[in-house]
C-alpha cells in the first residue's frame, strides 16, 4: 500500500512537482528500494527541458505513445510495419524498457506503474484539450458521449490493436495491460477496453 506521500506522486501530472514529491518521499525514509527505482524511472522519463521552456520537462512516455498513435496504421501501408517496429524499439531502447524489466519483479512492478500513470495522463489531456473534443474544425463540442467512444477508440487501436499488428505483443504487453487497467478505473462501470 502506497504512503500518502507515494499516492500523490502517482496521481500528479507535473513532472517537477512528481519530482518534488518523491525527494520528499525519499527524504522521510519511505520504501528506499522503491525510491531508489522510482527516481531512476523519472530520470528516464524526463530526461530534460522540452520545447515550452526550461522549466518544464519533456515526457518520453509520452513520446513513446506519440510513436504508437503514429504508427497505427503501419499494417495497411507497403513497408510500414518494419518502418513502425524500427521506430517504437528505438523509443522503448530510449527508455531502457527490456534492460528495466530484466532486473527483477520491482523493477517490472514500478515500470507497470509509469505505464499506468502514462495512459491515466493521455486521457486526462484528451478530456481537457478542447480541440480533442470538437467536431467541424472547433466550432462545435461533441458529446460527453461520444468524446468518450472517441477515447475509446484511440486506446484500444493504439495499445490494444497495434502490438498484434506489428508483432510487437511481448514488447508492448505492458503498455496494453496498462491501457487496458486505467480504462476501467477511469471508467468504471462501462466495459473494459473491448474493440471499439
């Protein structure tokens, strides 16, 4: 069970104030071999100042799932499944995902869990991006209704679709498990992450 301290890391979506959160954490003796591999991940995770500015650092899961969106398509199109398999290993590399997961069940736990967070963030921005959730070039809103099939439909067909596709099911089954957890808490009630 997770410390309060602990808990709020895993719901906030700022990555200075996640860092914040964890050297406090660690600072209060909390899980020291749990925040030794946390801080490893958000180092990974964040890498460095993205394109907003110093002060704000750029998300390579998100990044990650940038390439999967990219790249849902590789199937239909002549050389993209080779062309999407280059490109999603070159971001999983980047993120030390296979070398992260060979060192043992926490690793592979609290990497499962940035997974989570990752899918958790991607819809919360899609809930609050308004251009995510019109229809005619911005002019009107679309329904609670179906702003939520269309989420649907773009995990499903990222995480859940895509693996298989591509022969990818091993390298991004914890990205697809993820998906498919965070469906539910955040919907909880309305099926799970079936094909939309």
């Amino acid at each position: 069970m997770d410390t309060p301290t602990i808990a709020a890391y895993y719901r906030e979506q700022d990555p200075m104030k996640r860092k914040t959160l964890l050297e406090q954490s660690i600072q209060e003796g909390e899980e020291p071999e749990a925040n030794a591999i946390r801080k490893e991940l958000w180092e990974i995770r964040y890498p460095g100042s993205s394109d907003a500015g110093n002060n704000v650092r750029a998300d390579a899961y998100l990044g990650l799932w940038m390439a999967l969106e990219f790249n849902r398509d590789a199937a239909r199109k002549m050389f993209g499944i080779k062309g999407a398999r280059k490109e999603i290993n070159k971001h999983l590399d980047k993120l030390k995902f296979r070398e992260l997961k060979s060192k043992g069940p926490q690793y592979e736990e609290l990497l499962y869990r940035e997974c989570c967070h990752l899918v958790k963030l991607y819809m919360e921005l899609c809930e609050q991006d308004k251009n995510y959730n019109s229809v005619l070039c911005g002019i009107m809103s679309m329904s609670n209704d179906k702003s939520k099939q269309k989420l649907k439909k773009d995990i499903y067909e990222t995480a859940v679709a895509l693996p298989p596709s591509i022969s990818m099911e091993d390298e991004l089954g914890m990205i697809t498990r993820a998906a498919k957890e965070m469906y539910e808490v955040h919907f909880p009630g309305e099926g799970g992450l079936a094909e939309a």
